[in-house]
C-alpha cells in the first residue's frame, strides 16, 4: 500500500494506492512546519492513518507546503516515521508536486498559481532551479492573495466602479477597521486576502476585473522572468492551481501574447500525482 498526500496550510489530500487501484481519497486539514507545531503535525498525520481503512502502508509520499529546506523535511519525517514506524517515508517540498502532477519524468517549467504563486524549473527528475518566494506581503504575484489585494486596494481607495463597489457592498459589508485587523492580526491573511479573488472570479465579464486580473498576470510573468533567466521558449511550461484554472482563458491571452506555449493547466496536483505513481505519465 502506498500513501501519497498533497499538503498545503490548510487542507490535505491524501490519497491510498493498493498497487494501481485508489484505494482511498480523503481529506484532513493542512500544515506548514514553518507555521504548525510538532503536536499538531503529529495529530493531522495520526487522523490520516486512522482514516485508513488498511493500515498496512509500505511506502508514504508526502508533498507539502514549508518543506522545501532539509530542516523542515527531517522535523516532518521523524513525525511520519513515529505515526507510521513500519512504512519508508519521503518528504518533498509542494513545488515537486507540481512538477510531478504536470510532466511526470519529461522536464518541464512548473508555474503555481493557487492563493500564493511560484515557479521552478524542473528535468524530469528534480528541480534545477526555482525563483525565490517572497510570500504573500511583497511577492505571491498572480496568485489568489495578489489578485484579492488588488480588488480590495480598489474598493477602498474608490477606483472600483460604482456598480461592482455596489455588488462588493452587498456581499462583503466590509469595513476598514474591521479587514486591517483580520489582515494584520488575523492567523492566515494570505487566505483571508484570495477570498476575495472569488468576487474577481463572480465578475470576470466586467472589463475592469478582466483588465485587473490580466494584470496581475502580466506582474506573474514579469517577476518569476518567464522570459528570462534561461526559461528558453522552447520549454514547455503547465500551471497547477486553483486561481490558473479559474482564469485560464485570461491567463492563455497574457502567454500567448508573451509567446509562452501553455501545455497544460491543472486545478490541483492529486491526479496527476495518483498517475505519476501508477506510471501513467511516463
């Protein structure tokens, strides 16, 4: 039996493979050690084992959030290795889940664009190089969180036309007071601000949400220089993510008027990570 688990910060799927069939499919809730406790970690991944229905794991794949540095990948491993102490773990960081879901063992530039943004080169077998994260306060460009910022910022400074600040009015009843304190003392504001790229995805038909969503996508291209630093256009470049797939005909405009071929773009990593492991994609 193998474990496969796609993990961000606050959500986990995992998924139970009994040779090539899915066994299982279920949800916990996430964690990034760069965040999240050992006490807390080890209870998410012991509800995991007691969700499964046959505990006889040989093999645990774990993609997650925060686990890109040896430190937080050696933290995660002991804690599977004492929730599952007869199964052989392996800790990846999120980025690989990515390249793994959109070009299985062909290289490939993998782009995420999900409530934060990032994007690495990967050979089809590891990633070469990646652009540097700057979270969600200065980088995160394109991503949920960038493109609810920009709506907000808009809505409170009045460059929102007056029929969408009607409708944002009416569903939101948001006050300044009120979002400062959940941006700047809330648990998770990088969530909190991509709830609002929801309003952007409810309104896309608008031209100013259009212009403002294919702007921050332009900002995306512009920062992660998919254009420059060797991201040779003979590359093939996918998108994992749920903002890319919400906006995929606006993201396919901005590329293509980059001269960026798109491949694929994927809601989330999981099933193209369940064939990766069934070795559908070769």
């Amino acid at each position: 039996m193998t474990l496969i688990c796609d993990c961000g910060a606050t959500k986990a799927e995992w998924v139970v493979l009994d040779g090539n069939n899915v066994a299982q499919r279920f949800i916990t809730n996430g964690f990034n050690p760069n965040f999240t406790d050992n006490a807390t970690m080890n209870g998410i991944i012991d509800e995991a084992k007691n969700s499964i229905d046959n505990q006889d794991v040989n093999e645990i794949f774990f993609y997650g959030s925060g686990c890109g540095g040896d430190a937080n990948q050696v933290r995660v491993k002991m804690i599977f290795n004492k929730v599952f102490p007869n199964s052989k773990s392996e800790i990846y960081p999120d980025t690989l889940a990515a390249c793994h879901a959109l070009f299985g063992r062909n290289a490939g530039v993998a782009c995420i664009l999900g409530t934060g943004s990032n994007a690495c080169f990967y050979d089809g077998e590891i990633i070469t190089k990646s652009v540097a994260s700057l979270g969600f306060m200065i980088g995160d460009e394109g991503s949920g969180c960038h493109i609810g910022k920009r709506i907000v910022h808009d809505y409170f400074l009045g460059l929102m036309p007056d029929d969408l600040r009607k409708k944002f009015d009416e569903k939101y009843h948001l006050d300044r007071e009120s979002f400062l304190k959940k941006v700047y003392q809330g648990e998770q504001p990088s969530r909190y601000l991509a709830e609002f790229s929801k309003f952007a995805s409810e309104n896309i038909d608008d031209q100013y949400v259009k212009s403002l969503v294919n702007n921050c996508f332009e900002e995306f291209i512009s920062s992660f220089r998919l254009e420059q630093s060797g991201m040779e256009k003979s590359q093939t470049v996918a998108f994992v993510g749920s903002i890319a797939f919400a906006f995929q005909e606006i993201l396919t405009q901005v590329l293509d008027n980059h001269h960026i071929k798109c491949e694929k773009i994927m809601k989330n990593p999981m099933d193209g990570l369940i064939e990766y492991y069934q070795g559908v994609i070769a």
